[in-house]
C-alpha cells in the first residue's frame, strides 16, 4: 500500500479537493491518501462549502472529510508528501527528523509543464478562486497519478 498525505494551512479549502482529486484517479487496493493542515485553525471541521461545491459539479463527493493537524508522526506513516506552497513546505520541513523525511516532501505543482508553482489560498477569494484551485489540483493530480502507477 502506497500512502499519500495532501497538506495545505487549514486543511478545508485546499488539500481535501487534492486529497478527493488523486483519490478519484488511483485504485483504492494500493493506494491511501489523506489530507491534513499545517495549523490546527479548523481542526474537526468540514471542507469549506466552496470546495464542496466545487468538487460536487465535478462528480466529488468531499463533505465527509474532516480536518486535522499534520503532525511529525505523519512522516512515518505516509510515504509522499504533496504541499500547496511554499509556506506550507516550510511548515512541514521544519517537522522532518532526517534526509530521507525530508525527500517525501515535493509542492504538488512541482512536474513538468506546470502553468505555475504554487496553489494560491483560495479562503478569502471569491467561488472563481475555487474554480481556478481545482483546475490546477486536477491537472497535477493527472500527472502524479500516473507517476504512482507507473512505480
Ligand atoms: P486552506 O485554506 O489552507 O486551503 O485550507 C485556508 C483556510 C483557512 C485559513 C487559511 C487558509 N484560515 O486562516 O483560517
């Protein structure tokens, strides 16, 4: 089993679409992923409605999914680490206790022919900021899905 951990701040905006997004294109049978937040802000809490609503139009049902805190520990349990920016990469490197911790960590816009390098916070933008979010996840979800299949 394969385990992948999705990681942005609050863990109800960003990462549950990327979390919903690679769940969706890999087989359930090799493949765990998760998402988590690099604060506690929204612990136990739901995605935020527009990302519901966003992954809904899209066929993704996200509303079960609840937020926690990504913790050091995660490090031992998942064996890649996609953030959304580069914040939250500083957060979670902070967190890694040696070199091989450290490479499970990538931005999940760092691949070949990405348009740009960072998912931009969409929580106080408008529902377009949430389309543009999913555009981007769903884009780089393609390309790391296949990459996972192919190892
Ligand atoms: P996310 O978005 O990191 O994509 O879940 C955010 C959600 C909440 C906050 C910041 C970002 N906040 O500051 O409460």
């Amino acid at each position: 089993m394969t385990k992948i951990l999705m990681v942005c701040l609050g863990n109800i905006c960003r990462s549950p679409l990327a979390e919903g997004l690679l769940k969706s294109k890999l087989p359930q049978t090799h493949f765990r992923v998760d998402s988590a937040g690099t604060s506690g802000y929204h612990a136990g809490s739901s995605p935020d409605f527009r990302s519901v609503e966003v992954a809904k139009q899209h066929g993704l049902d996200i509303s079960s999914q609840k937020s926690r805190q990504f913790s050091g520990y995660d490090f031992e349990i998942f064996d890649q680490i996609f953030v959304m920016d580069k914040s939250n990469y500083n957060a979670v490197i902070r967190l890694a206790k040696n070199e091989k911790e450290h490479h499970k960590v990538a931005l999940i816009l760092d691949y070949p022919g990405a348009e740009i390098e960072e998912v931009p916070d969409p929580y106080y933008g408008g529902d377009r900021g949430f389309e543009y979010v999913y555009d981007l996840l769903n884009k780089a979800c393609d390309f790391h899905s296949n990459q996972l299949m192919k190892q």
